[in-house]
C-alpha cells in the first residue's frame, strides 16, 4: 500500500459523500424548477383570465344595406354578431330571401336596440321584393278583370276567366272547371268542394262550404242553391256499415252507435229515435234531418 492511497473506510465516505452532494444537487433543481413552473402557470393564468375580460371597444356602424347581397363583413360592422351572421349567409344558401323590411326583424338574436338602428336603413332591391298585387279597375256596378280583353288569347283550361259582376255558379251541378271560375277557388278547392259535396249527397246551404278546411272567405256570393231539395238520402236501415261510415255528419262513433242498434234492437222509423243513442247531439239531429231517410 502507498502512502497517499486511501483506506477501505476512506473509500466508503467519499463514495457516501458524492451520493449526498448528488442528491442535494437533484433536490435543489427539481425545486428550481418547481417554481419556476408554478410561476409560469400562474402568469398563464393571469394572460388567460386577462383576455377572457377583453371586450370588443369598436362601436357598430349604422348605414344603408341589403340583407340579400351584404357580405360578411358588411354585417358584422353593422353590428351583427357571428352567429347572426353564420344563420343570415345559410338561410340565404338554402335559397331564403328577405322581401320585406320586417322579414330582417325575425333574424335570431335581433334586439329592439339593434332593430330601432337598422330597420330605418334596410334596402330590399326590387327584384327581392314580392309582386304587387294586379290594379283593378271597378265599373259602377260590377268587379272587371283587366285581363278580361284577353280573355279570347287565354289558355281556359289552365287560367280560367274568374266571374265578375252578378255572375253565378249553380254548387250542386257545377264541375270543377266552372268552379274554378269563382275568384279565389282554384283547382285544390274545386276538387274539395265536389269531393265534400258526393260524400255529404249535395249541399242543402251554401254556409256548409265553410265545413272545408282553409275554404277562402266570400266564395258564397257567387254561388247560387236552386235545387237543395234534391240531395241524396241515405236509407239508414238499409245501409252498409262503410256507408254509414262515409258521411261525414256520422263518421266511426255515431254509425257504430246506429249499426248496434241495428242489429241489437231493430231498425228505426224516424230520425227521432236518434237522440237516444250516445254520441248524437241536437246539432247532430239538425244536419242529418236533410240526408237521412228511414224505411
């Protein structure tokens, strides 16, 4: 052994005092670092919570514009916010149009501050706007169609020439085509009014046209009920449970409630032996007494 070479339990204690400078040497880095990390999370923090509280300072212009051609940053200078914005340019993509001034009012999100600002500059161009309606010109005593001159060059068949003065229509032995000539009644309620008329077996008043869902207002006035008394009758006794099904003052219920009495107690011999069974009301009793017969 050398003079200077050091002893086995020499060796152990640097050995041991190398591990714990190591050690220490860890220890005060990971500290380091630990607040160094707490500080940047914590200045991440402050950015972020900074930010969220910024709010936009820009005041929203006010000035004349088309909802149907604006650009996107037309409308956000108008103030409208995005989403309003995302909504105008997909209505208008699914072929929407705004044709009046109030259509703007129903954009989603639209407040009465922002609607009181824009409403007075809203610009629909012409081709937006709808159709006006066709001038008339009125006689003394009758309602003329401009378009009656032309009438000799007109396809009949697809626009018929509309009524006018005191000119009527006969309801129960008009086709749909002459039907079609009474102002507001096209094809959808010509067919209606024939398809109601063959299920009731004719019309007994003209208010009954009113029995027709959506039926336009004041088509009575040109329509005239000469032969009322010739409607069809239904012989209750002898009739078929669809038949009685069919009419449309009985329907399921109340030709349920007269087949049972049918086939449980026998026939009928007038209609006042209706008011007995479940379901007929006086009202009831009213509408059948013109269509029903008992034999």
């Amino acid at each position: 052994m050398s003079f200077f070479e050091p002893t086995s339990s020499e060796r152990r204690g640097i050995l041991v005092l190398g591990v714990m400078l190591l050690l220490a040497l860890g220890i005060a880095l990971l500290v380091h670092r630990g607040d160094d990390g707490e500080k940047s999370l914590e200045s991440q923090k402050e950015k972020k919570t900074a930010s969220s509280y910024i709010t936009k300072t820009t005041e929203p212009e006010t000035f004349d514009f088309d909802p149907n051609e604006a650009d996107s940053t037309t409308l956000l200078r108008l103030g409208f916010a995005p989403f309003q914005v995302r909504g105008i340019y997909k209505y208008r993509s699914m072929g929407g149009r705004y044709h009046e001034v109030a259509d703007v009012s129903r954009i989603p999100g639209m407040t009465n501050e922002m609607w009181e600002r824009l409403s007075p500059h809203v610009r629909i161009a012409h081709r937006y706007q709808y159709v006006e309606p066709v001038p008339r010109q009125r006689a003394e005593r009758a309602k003329v169609d401009i378009y009656d001159e032309l009438a000799q060059n007109r396809d009949t068949v697809r626009y018929p020439v509309k009524l006018t003065g005191h000119q009527t229509v006969a309801l129960n032995e008009a086709d749909t085509s002459a039907l079609k000539r009474i102002p507001g009644i096209g094809s959808y309620y010509a067919r209606q009014i024939v398809r109601y008329r063959e299920a009731l077996g004719g019309f007994v008043d003209i208010a009954q046209l009113q029995e027709i869902e959506g039926m336009p207002e004041g088509v009575e006035q040109w329509l005239t009920l000469d032969n009322a008394g010739s409607v069809r009758r239904l012989d209750v006794n002898h009739a078929t449970k669809n038949q009685l099904v069919r009419h449309p003052y009985l329907r399921v219920y109340r030709a349920r409630a007269i087949w049972d009495h049918l086939h449980n107690v026998g026939p009928f011999h007038s209609i006042e032996e209706l008011r007995s069974l479940p379901d007929f009301t006086e009202a009831d009793i009213r509408r059948l007494t013109p269509y029903l017969i008992f034999e």
